[in-house]
C-alpha cells in the first residue's frame, strides 16, 4: 500500500517520448511542467500540477545537452521540494558524467561525485538509473540508488536471433557484463583485448574466444563516438564471425559515431531510449531501438507501493 500520497509523473526536455511511454504502462498522463527560458538563456521551471504530500517522480535524462538537462533536474527538483511534495523520485534513465568516477590523473574532479551532491542537494528522496557506467556511483548518494539493467529487456530480443551466439566485450573492463549476458542467453564468452605495445602507435586489438561461424553481439552500456566497438568488429569479422551485431543501452552518439557505424561491419545496432535518437540516427536503417518504459514503468509502480525493487534486477 502507498504511504505517500498519489503517483505522478512529471518531465523535462530530455525524454519526454520515454515518459509518455512510461506513463502509458502505468495508466496515467503526465503532470504538467512548464520548461522555459529567459533571454539569456536561463532555464526557468514551472510545475503545473498541485503536488503537496505526492509522491512525484522526475523523468530526466542528464543526456546532451548535458549541463542544461542536469539544470533542468535539479531546478524541478527544487520546486518540487518547495511545493511542499510528500516524497520525490529522480528517474534518470542515463546518468551523464558516469565516465568521471575516480581520479585517473592528478588535479581532476571526479565528476560524478559532484553530480550525485547536485541533485542530492536539490532535494530528491530517491533516484533510479539504468545501467550506470560504474556500479560504485551508487555509493556517491545518501540516499537509495536502484540501478536497473536493461539486459531486462535486452536479452529477450538478442535470442530472436535464436542461431549459434557469442557474447563479446569490446574492451577488457566490460568482460562482467558481457559475461552476465552471456550465462542469461546461453551464449559463449569472448573478450577483445585492446593494448599499446609501442607508444604513439596504434593500437593492437586481439581476440580471446572462438567465434567462427557465430552471431557476435558486441556489447557495451554505452556508445559515444562509436571507435571501440567499430575496430572491435572488424577484428571479429577478422577472424570469421558469421555476423556482428552491436547492443549498447545508451546511444550517445557523439561526433562521428553516426558516419562510423553506418560504415562499420555491423549488420544491426541495438539501443535503448534511455536517450532519444538524433533525427540523423532515427533516419538509419540499422539502429534498432528497445523501449525501458515497461522496466522504469515497473520499478516506479513497486517504488511507489513499497514493493521489492531487487526483483527486476538481472541475475
């Protein structure tokens, strides 16, 4: 039973397809929000909604333009809190600034931590994410983190493919996930390993596993400018992959990721709409596209009756 009030569901700029999606699974409509801005570009935020002892959740993706969407979070955020709402869940499909967990070099931020203070300060309660690049971001919150896995709704449409599968990391650091795909499907297990030999030269990129004759799906929780996981197919077409499909949970696609993929070796490319496509990208024919909402849909509905949250999590 809810203790906090009636469920609503408000949105930003960033994802507002997703919400509606979301929305739709849970039988409601969005709340109104008006999100403006000045002359100058200053975002001004309004709720349109009577909130007082709600339990609101924000739907808002810190996706590019990424310092405005943050901003625009934070300040619904803010006026939520000053609108007296009786509990205040941050839904943040994709958090931006997840590459910026530790200090890899001297005299940097780390970023997330910053990030986590922001939208803690403005007054959440709670956040939910999905496949945050760096599990420990977690642990950068006061308050509870549930970050889902899009495996969830991944992994049903990876076995329509129903042939001979390997699972491949493109880089050493996402053998875990590649490996949980992998048990989950059944599938085999191989890792593209990517080092530099000799400095200022290119980078040397080798296969650990067999997949002759296989589907290879080149998994990854995110795709930027495309360059790791594009060498990583041609290396698998190298060495005699029957096909190479790539599945990432969140298209970035920065720069030239657009032109490199429809240039790659990649017969299709899975994504998610944790961020929404580019009308560039939505043009392309190989980039298919998997909807959360269902899964954000679900773990709002337990979040807001006290249910276990653990049960959509992949095992």
């Amino acid at each position: 039973m809810a203790r906090h009030g009636e469920l609503k569901i408000i949105t930003g700029t960033a994802n507002q397809k997703l919400a509606e999606g979301i929305c739709d699974h849970l039988g409601t409509t969005l709340s109104p929000t008006m999100v403006s801005a000045f002359s100058d570009g200053e975002i001004r935020v309004e709720i349109g909604d009577n909130v007082r002892g709600d339990d609101v959740f924000v739907v808002q993706s810190t996706c590019a333009p990424v310092n405005h969407n943050l901003m625009e979070l934070c300040l619904m955020l803010d006026a939520l809190r000053r609108a007296s709402v009786g509990r205040v869940t941050a839904v943040v499909p994709y958090y931006g600034y997840a590459r910026q967990d530790r200090k890899v070099v001297p005299r940097v931020p780390i970023s997330a931590k910053l990030v986590a203070d922001f939208i803690s300060t403005s007054g959440v309660d709670r956040v939910l994410t999905i496949d945050l690049h760096a599990g420990q971001i977690q642990g950068f919150f006061n308050i509870p983190v549930d970050n889902l896995f899009a495996a969830e709704v991944l992994v049903d449409y990876i076995r329509s493919f129903d042939e001979d599968l390997v699972v491949v990391s493109p880089d050493a650091g996402g053998t875990e996930r590649a490996r949980a795909y992998a048990k989950r499907l059944g599938a085999g297990l191989a890792i593209v390993d990517k080092r530099r030999d000799v400095p200022n030269k290119a980078e040397a990129m080798r296969l650990i596993g067999d997949v002759k004759g296989k589907i290879a799906i080149v998994l990854d929780d995110m795709v930027d400018t495309a360059g790791t996981i594009v060498a990583a197919a041609k290396v698998l077409s190298d060495n005699g992959a029957k096909q190479v499909v790539a599945c990432a949970t969140h298209p970035i696609l920065s720069g030239p990721a657009l032109s490199r993929l429809e240039n790659s070796l990649f017969s299709e490319i899975i994504v998610t709409d944790t961020i929404p496509l580019t009308p560039e990208a939505k043009q392309s024919g190989r980039i298919q596209v998997i909807s959360v909402a269902s899964l954000l849909a679900k773990a709002i509905h337990n979040i807001h009756t006290e249910s276990s949250v653990s049960v959509l999590f992949s095992r």
